[in-house]
C-alpha cells in the first residue's frame, strides 16, 4: 500500500479500480507534489487549516470528480474522510498548488463531519472556499486562482450545480 506524508503524518493512498494506470501514476505525482508544497508551505496554515487537513484518513485517486465521503454525505452511513483527487478533474487542472488548496477544502468537510455539524451545502462551500482564498492570498502570486474562487463563492447557483454532479 502507498502512504503519502501529510503535514508529519502517514496516510495511505487509495487507488479506485476503476482508474486507468497512466492516470493513476499522473494522479500519485500530483498529490505527492501538493503535499510536498503543503509541508514546504506549512507556515502560512492557520490553526484551523491543520486541523482541516488533520481530520482526512487518507488520499485517494477516484475516476471522476473530487470528493471526500462524510458522514451523511454521498450516500455514506459513515465517512471514510479520504480525499479522492478524480481524474476527471485532474485533466482540467493538474497544478500541485490547485489541489494543495483542494486539500485543505476537503480536509474542511472532513472536519465539520467528524465534528457533527453539516458538511455540504451552499453556506459550507462558500465557507471552505473562503479558506482557500485566504490561504492562498497568505502564499501570494495566485491571483488567478483567487479570482476563480472569489466568482465561484459568488455564485450560489454554481456552488449547486458542483454539489450536485455526480461523484
């Protein structure tokens, strides 16, 4: 089994069967690259970021979209807490520090689960995505991702549709 550090920790590397292995190899690099810049950036973190990234069990690589299964979310009883970076997603962005910032997001969902309180919804995204922002401001040089994320923290009705694709 694969382990990736994060943030000093192991955590193990799930590889959904039903991705392709050129993908799969792409997909490990990209996460081994965003977590290296995580722990290379570490002290622009806040508290509450670490903890976020703190409450994932895992990373894995899924075939489609970017999720991570929570408790009541995703038709799961009980969350598994890993991040699955989807392929799908990956072909539209492959940048290390695109998904550093997903994995701060996720690791959001993770917490506020293994907290008991709501996980998804419009106010969640809009909340986590303002992490991201802010994180991402703190590193400098990613306004390009800061616009993105500021118009889609803006804009309810894509927030919506995200959550309502398919994983």
């Amino acid at each position: 089994m694969t382990q990736l550090a994060l943030l000093g920790r192991l955590v193990p590397v799930t590889v959904d069967p039903a991705v392709q292995p050129n993908d799969a190899t792409h997909a490990l690099a990209v996460l081994i690259a965003a977590t290296t810049f995580l722990q290379t950036h570490s002290k622009t973190l806040t508290p509450g970021t670490i903890a976020y990234i703190g409450s994932l069990a895992g990373l894995g690589i899924a075939p489609k979209r970017s999720f991570t299964p929570c408790a009541g979310t995703a038709d799961q009883q009980d969350g598994d807490y890993v991040f699955y970076i989807g392929v799908e997603d990956l072909a539209i962005n492959s940048d290390p520090l695109w998904w550093a910032g997903c994995i701060i997001h996720d690791g959001g969902h993770a917490w506020l689960s293994r907290q008991g309180q709501v996980s998804t919804g419009i106010a969640v995204e809009q909340m986590l995505t303002q992490d991201q922002i802010f994180w991402m401001t703190q590193l400098g040089n990613c306004q390009p991702y800061v616009d993105d994320l500021t118009a889609y923290l803006n804009d309810p009705a894509a927030i919506q549709a995200r959550i309502d694709q398919a994983v």
